[in-house]
C-alpha cells in the first residue's frame, strides 16, 4: 500500500512550502523527505515499527513521538527528527496496523450413542458471535466436513471458524471426540416371535423371531444385531444368541426348549382277515416292515 504522509512541523513562518510530501512551514527545515513506517500488527506498540528511508538538512535522528502508543488502526502518527545540536522537527507517517492472530479453542466430550452432542467454542480475541462448527469422521479429508453434528457411533473432528474482527484475522481449530455404541441387556431388548417349545427334527431348530426391539425401536438385522444359536439340534435346551452391533454392543439370549417327538402306535395286520396281530409303540417311526409271512403290512395309528 502505498505510504500516505500527513505531517506539519511546528515551526512558525510566513512561508510555506511542498516537499516529498511533507508541508514545511519554513524555508530553512530540518527535514527534506518524511521517513516511511513498517507494518505493525494489532496490539503492538509504535516502537516495533521501524522507521526508514528520512532525510534531513543536517545529521540526526528520527524517532516517534510517544513509542508506547498502541494504536488501534491503521493512521498518521508523530514522528520527531532531533538534529545533532538538538533542534527537533515533527512530521506525521503513516503505519499500517494489520490484523493481530486470534485465538481460539473448541472442545467436544466423548458421548455414547443416543446421547446429545455438547460442543463449547471459545474466543478471547474474536469472540462467538460469528462461529461456525462442522463436523466429519476423524481422519477423512476436510472436504467432507458439514454443518451436520453426526449421531452415529465412531471418531470424528469438530472444526470451529471464529470470523476476522477489524482488529483479529480468522481463527480456525478443531478437537477430536469419540460416540461409542450403547450397551444393551436382556433388560433393553426384546425378542419376539420365539416359542418357548419346539418339536425335535432331527435337523437345527432356528426359530423365525419377528422382531428384535430396544425399547419401541425395532433393530435391523445385519445391521443392528446378528443371530446365533448354541445347542439347537438335540431334544433338550436351546439358546437363541442376539449379538448387538453397530451403534449398541452386548449379548441378549433367549431360552427354548426341543422335545422329543410323540412316540407312534404302530398295528400290525393280518392281509387275509385283516385281525390285528400286535401293536409296539415306536419312537418317531411311522412305517414298520415284518419278515413273517402274515405281517405283510402297517399303518400309524395315533
């Protein structure tokens, strides 16, 4: 930017001249040329400003007036030149006073699902009015952040951008937090659609259940719990296993039992006057053959 240069020196006279910029109000003046001034930053004092380039009529330095000064903006300040034999001349130099670096924090405490997200963004420097928070899966490309808070369980980066004031520049940081899946008990789930009994087969008995619910929440198989069963082929006590997973951790079981199947009556008759020769009651069996003569056939009688 170029340097604007406002300056009077305070010398009385009845003749005024232009030189580089600077107003001269005596023909014999210490200084020919104002010095220009270094950028500053918010909150610096005018002695970090470095002046250069001033000339003078005679030896001697230039200094600014009050070096404490912090200034506010970006503006003229005084500047004295003091000649050797200790004349002093002031003039007015400009100084561009940049945005200062903000400061900020933004924390966000690990949760478990299903519970509410609490995110606390603070600034000294830039304050809150003007902050926006975004959210992605920890480690994904800043691309993916959005303004959508996630619910899902997993890790993932909260990002807060605190605006630029006239005194601070944009401030942007980010914390991780973790959502870890809830845990369920028998107490939480329900399972329905599971007898309590069931006939022995011979082969697995897999129960078809209708529903596995959390609460008035009906669960996605494959997606919110897998099933698994132990001691489901013999007649005696089975287990249905309900593995939740995704969002929800733990292990919900639910008990049924396989009986043994009726034992059958089986009558064995005569073909020529159709008399009943014997009845054995068989186990599971519904066809009997005989290698006697006069058993030549059997029918299942409940």
């Amino acid at each position: 930017m170029p340097l604007r240069l406002f300056e009077r020196v305070a010398i009385s006279s009845a003749t005024s001249t232009f030189h580089n910029n600077v107003v001269v109000t005596k023909t014999d003046a210490l200084i020919t040329k104002a010095p220009t001034a270094s950028a500053i930053n918010y909150g610096q004092e005018l002695s970090q400003s470095t002046l250069s380039g001033g000339t003078a009529s005679v030896d001697g330095t230039f200094a600014w007036k009050s070096p404490e000064t912090v200034p506010e903006k970006s503006g003229s300040y005084e500047v004295v030149f003091t000649a050797g034999d200790g004349k002093a001349e002031s003039c007015f130099v400009f100084v561009t006073v940049n945005k200062a670096k903000g400061e900020g924090k933004v924390s966000a405490g690990n949760i478990t699902y299903g519970n509410a997200l609490s995110v606390t963004a603070e600034s000294e420097t830039n304050g809150t009015e003007n902050v926006t928070c975004t959210y992605k899966v920890k480690g994904a490309d800043d691309s993916t952040y959005t303004k959508v808070q996630p619910t899902d369980m997993g890790e993932y980066t909260v990002r807060a951008v605190f605006a630029a004031t006239e005194q601070y520049a944009q401030v942007t940081v980010t914390a991780d937090f973790k959502i870890s899946p809830k845990t369920l008990t028998a107490d939480d789930v329900t399972i329905d659609g599971v007898e309590d009994s069931y006939t022995y087969t011979g082969a697995e008995v897999k129960p078809a259940q209708s529903a596995v619910k959390y609460g008035e929440k009906t669960l996605i198989a494959g997606t919110d719990y897998t099933l698994g069963y132990r001691n489901n082929k013999a007649a005696g006590n089975a287990t249905l296993v309900v593995s939740v997973c995704g969002n929800y951790t733990g292990i919900v079981e639910k008990t049924f039992t396989i009986t043994e199947k009726p034992a059958q009556t089986v009558s064995f008759t005569d073909v020529s006057d159709g008399k009943v020769i014997k009845t054995y009651t068989l186990p599971g069996v519904t066809t009997v053959s005989s290698t006697k003569p006069f058993l030549s056939q059997a029918v299942c009688a409940s």
